[in-house]
C-alpha cells in the first residue's frame, strides 16, 4: 500500500490496447467489397449465349430437315437453344447469390444493378430471338425444297 492506496498489479485496458482502437473483441473494419463486379453484365457469357447455341442448334436440327421432318428439327434446335438459356440463366443466378452473400458477409450490402430478373431476362430474349431465327431458317428450307419437287414450268 502506498498512500493508503492499493497498487493493483494488472494492467488496464488502455495499457494493452494497440493505438487503432480496436479492443480485444475480435472486430475489425468492413473487408472493401468490389462492387464492379455486382454492377456489371456477364458480357462473355452473353457473347457465348449469342454464338455457340444458334450453331449447335442448327447442326441438330439439319438431319431432321433434310429428311423433311421440319417439326423435329425445330423441337431440336429449339431444345438446344433454351436448354442453353436455362443452364445461363442458373449460372447467373449462382454467381449472382455468391457475390450478394460475399458483400452482406464483408458487412457492405449491395445489390446487383442491373436486377437479376433483367439479366435473365437478356438471356431469354436473346433465345427466343434465336428459336425465331431457327423457325424461319426451317420455313425457307421446306419452301425451297417444295419449290424443288416442282416442274419448272409450274413454279411462279
């Protein structure tokens, strides 16, 4: 006892505390969430929407065609197509999730601009216009060869 004082042998907090304020509790700041990646469309992914289902759909759909079985063949191509979609539209949805939950997980809430349901919807759009295109590439393939079976002097 000093002065009538007693002398504690234990540090305080202050003591042992860093200068950044931060207590012993475990906290630290936010983690710096990168928000370009939430606010940006999949353009690879669009681009690969735009190329390689048209293509496979078509190298499905053309054996159905040649044998005049126009109906298969757009089933076919169409199924190419929108399967396509489906399995995009899925990817999105994960990679969307994963990066929604990564931002509320760093503390920094953020949701994705454009909405999911837009960019859904660009990769519905972009396969209903595909399966347009295959319908009418099978419209002008029956009338060609219709225009085939007949004599030339009957064709208008």
């Amino acid at each position: 006892m000093q002065d009538g004082r007693a002398v504690s042998r234990t540090r305080s907090v202050e003591e042992d505390t860093p200068v950044t304020g931060r207590a012993e509790c475990g906290w630290s700041p936010p983690a710096r969430h990168d928000e370009s990646r939430v606010n940006e469309l999949s353009w690879s992914w669009i681009a690969l929407e735009l190329s390689v289902p048209p293509i496979v759909a078509l190298l499905s759909a053309l054996p159905f065609w040649r044998t005049g079985q126009m109906v298969l063949g757009n089933l076919a191509g169409t199924a190419v197509i929108f399967g396509s979609a489906i399995a995009l539209i899925l990817r999105e949805h994960v990679a969307l999730d994963r990066l929604v939950r990564e931002a509320f997980d760093n503390g920094v809430p953020s949701w994705p601009n454009p909405s999911a349901f837009t960019r859904y919807a660009i990769y519905a759009s972009i396969a209903l216009i595909e399966v347009f295109g295959v319908f009418m590439l099978s419209l002008w393939i029956e009338e060609r060869g219709r225009r085939r079976d007949y004599a030339p002097e009957w064709r208008r």
